[in-house]
C-alpha cells in the first residue's frame, strides 16, 4: 500500500482532484471531469494473470517494453513517446501493474522513474 502523498511526490504534482479506490486497483486523477485526458496514475493488482499478456498488450500499441527487476521479483517497464509509463512487477501468478501518465500536460517528473519509485514501495510493502 502507498499513500496519496506519497503517489503526488512520486508524480511530481501538489494533489489530486479525484482518488478511485476498489478491489484491484487505484486510480489517482488531476481533473475530476476527465481522467483518462488529464495526467493520472493507477494501480492494479492482477491475480492469477499472466504478465506476459499485458507486456505483450503494451508492446502492440507501441510501447517497447524492456525487462526489469524491483525487490527481487522480475517485471518490465515500457513507454513511448508521448505515452503513459507501464510497469509490471511478478509475483508468482499474480503481478502488479503501475501506469503514470502526463497526457497532454508537461511532465513534471520522468514518468517511468515515478512508476519505477511506486513499484518499489510496493514490493518492500508486499507481505510474503
């Protein structure tokens, strides 16, 4: 679990308009009316879902992804220009899924090193 401060200075960003919280995920939202057009950040936990697939699914919509380690446990990153940051984190069949994106605002913080930063809390926070 990670904070909504903690989320804000990952991002880079003084608040949120709107905070989602349900069972697989959070979504974090500068503009109440728009979140997908305006910068967010979400989280997602898939369970019994291969990792593979959403690497796959990034890639095809032309987000390289490249592989990646946090705490131990293997993941990938991927971007693109002007693009959302993904990055997934494997534990064993489950993974977790940040993504952080800007949409057409200027980033205030690299995008991937903000979801590599949020990653890291989780995996250090993860109870085995």
């Amino acid at each position: 679990m990670v904070t909504d401060d903690e989320v804000a200075g990952a991002f880079a960003i003084r608040g949120f308009a709107t905070v989602v919280r349900n069972l697989v995920g959070c979504q974090w939202q500068m503009s109440a009316q728009d979140g997908q057009g305006a910068p967010h950040v979400s989280f997602s936990w898939y369970r019994g879902s291969p990792i593979g697939r959403e690497r796959a699914d990034s890639e095809l919509i032309g987000r390289p992804a490249n592989d990646i380690e946090v705490g131990g446990h293997p993941g990938f990153v991927a971007s693109g220009s002007g693009r959302p940051c993904e990055l997934g984190v494997q534990f064993d069949d489950d993974f977790v899924h940040w993504s952080t994106w800007y949409a057409g605002e200027v980033p205030t913080a690299d995008p991937c090193a903000a979801a590599r930063q949020l990653a890291e809390l989780t995996v250090s926070r993860a109870v085995p």
